[in-house]
C-alpha cells in the first residue's frame, strides 16, 4: 500500500483552483466562515477580488454563488460537507438546481472526517440528498492527483455540481499526474471475474487493497473506481455484473440512498446479481478518529474482504 503523500483531497482541490483562478478572473471561490477548513487563505491572500467570505451563513453563501453565476462568473462555494448539505439544502434545491446556475458546491471533511466531533459534524446523507436533484453532478475524489483532475473537469463543466472529499492526508491510488477522468464514467482500477467490488472517495484504496488480498488466496476481483455517483456509470456497473456475478459497494456515507442505492437501483432493474452494500448501518456511530470508525464498521481492506468472501459462499 502507498504512503500517504501528505496531501489531503482538499489541498489539491485549492492549490489547482487558484492556478486556475490566476489566469481566469470570472473563477470564484466563495466560503462560510471556513477559509482555514477549506484551505483557501492562499486564495484569499493572492486574489482577494475573486474571493467572497460570508462569515457562519452557509444559506447565504450558496443564494450569494448562484447570484454571482448568472453574471457570468463560475462559482466555487466552498464549507464543510455537513453544513453546506444540510444548512443549506433549501438553497441548493431552488437558487442552485431549480434556477440551472453554474455553482460548484464543494463539501470538505465529509463522512466521518470530523469523528470525534460526533453526529453534527458527520455528513453521512449527502450524497443520498444531492443525487436526487436533476442534473446535479455528484462527486466523491478519491486522492490528490485525481482531486487535481476533477477540479479541471470541474472548472471546464456547466451546471450544478456537489463534490464531497475527506479532512486528512490519503493514501495514493493513481501513482501518475495523467489521472484519466471523465464525469460520469468510472475508472477500472484492476480486472476480474469473480466479483466486482465499487467503491468510491477515500474508500476507493482500501478496496483496492482487499482486492490485492483476496488475489493471494486465489480469487480475482475487479475494482472500480465510481468517482461520479450522479450520473451514474450504468455501462461499467452492468458489465461488471453481468462478467463477475457478485457485487460489493464500499462508500463512507449511510447504507441507504448512497453509492450502493445507486447501483441497487440499477441492478434489481435490469440485471440482478448477488450483491453486499457496504457502509455505515442504522444505528449511532461511535465517536472516534475516522480510521478507527471505518474499522468499527468494516469499511478497510479487511472488512471488505470478508464481506468479498462472504458474498462468494452464500
């Protein structure tokens, strides 16, 4: 398994948009209160005409973005994941989505990235929340580099988006700065044929490395790295079931409504398989650093490993 190289999701996202920003005065970033948490003071100091700080009011700050959009500009609104997706869903829904403006909301330390903060800081419904609004595009990057990509993508794209990253430093899945990425279409990180395992965001290397696991003992494993979650790769999902028969979801979010809703949509729909969906269940979550979380509810290599063996027995 790869280092952590030191750079969390967050800090890629910020230091590719100010070289963006540098060279693009219609590229905004705009904050709540949350300049330090985003990592945007480089931002702030650099280019203080393209940045907006709003203080505690993250409603404001997305009615503000969607204001700023329809003069032309493309909007980067940035906060916690907790916050932004649940302060202000009101205002995604109508001033974002319902009015079609260019806003980009970015939701950092989600999941359980503020653990021992507890149920208030955890942000474990977003993704169920945002993949329900037409034509918003929900992302979950994975590591620096592909985080670096998406905020290419991102700045290049019109219309909604939501994207959701971690707090901490994590470990490298793509090991080259040409990170393929394309909105909407998953990337095939290792072949197999007797179970697909779809994971997405920081729970994409821990799913690679049970793969890895699980080759040792003689079972093949395809993993794939569902970094857009709306829209969803329906071509890579149904092609998995239909050539390795078993599917496992792995997502740092609630069971219900996330990454493995997505693909049981699809599935029970249109090719059903035997499938485990991985996450965190209806019950309280125990306070706690992140790591220690995923551990508590088998979301690391280990644990999804065994829930691979599991589904291949039954």
């Amino acid at each position: 398994m790869s280092a952590p190289n030191g750079i969390p999701c967050r800090k890629a996202f910020t230091e590719t948009l100010l070289a963006l920003a540098l060279t693009d005065r219609s590229l905004i970033a705009l904050t709540s209160d949350a300049r330090g948490s985003v990592t945007l003071d480089e931002f702030a100091k650099r280019l203080p005409d393209q940045f907006v700080e709003v203080g505690i009011a993250e409603q404001n700050a997305v009615g503000i973005a969607a204001g700023l959009s329809t003069t032309g500009r493309n909007v980067f609104v940035c906060g916690p994941a907790c916050f932004l997706s649940a302060r202000s869903l009101e205002q995604i829904k109508i001033d974002v989505v319902y009015s079609k403006t260019n806003v980009k909301i970015i939701g950092v330390s989600g999941g359980l990235s503020y653990g021992a903060l507890g149920f208030s800081h955890h942000s474990l419904h977003d993704v169920a929340v945002m993949r329900t609004f037409t034509d918003m595009t929900v992302i979950l990057p994975c590591d620096e580099r592909q985080s670096r990509a998406m905020t290419l993508a991102l700045a290049a794209m019109e219309g909604p988006a939501y994207v959701r990253m971690g707090r901490n430093a994590v470990p490298d899945v793509y090991e080259v700065d040409d990170v393929p990425f394309v909105i909407g279409q998953a990337n095939l990180l290792q072949a197999g044929t007797d179970a697909t395992i779809i994971a997405a965001g920081e729970m994409v290397r821990p799913a690679l490395d049970a793969a890895k696991r699980l080759a040792s003992e003689e079972i093949s494993v395809r993993v794939l790295d569902m970094h857009t979650i709306n829209p969803l790769d329906r071509k890579a999902v149904l092609e998995a079931a239909k050539e390795t028969g078993h599917i496992v979801t792995v997502e740092e979010h609630s069971i219900h409504g996330g990454l493995g809703g997505a693909i049981a949509e699809l599935l029970c729909q249109e090719y059903p398989v035997p499938m485990r969906i991985l996450g965190v269940p209806d019950m309280p979550v125990p306070a706690g650093n992140s790591k220690d979380v995923f551990h508590y509810f088998g979301l690391d290599a280990g644990g999804i490993s065994a829930a691979v063996r599991s589904l291949l027995r039954s």
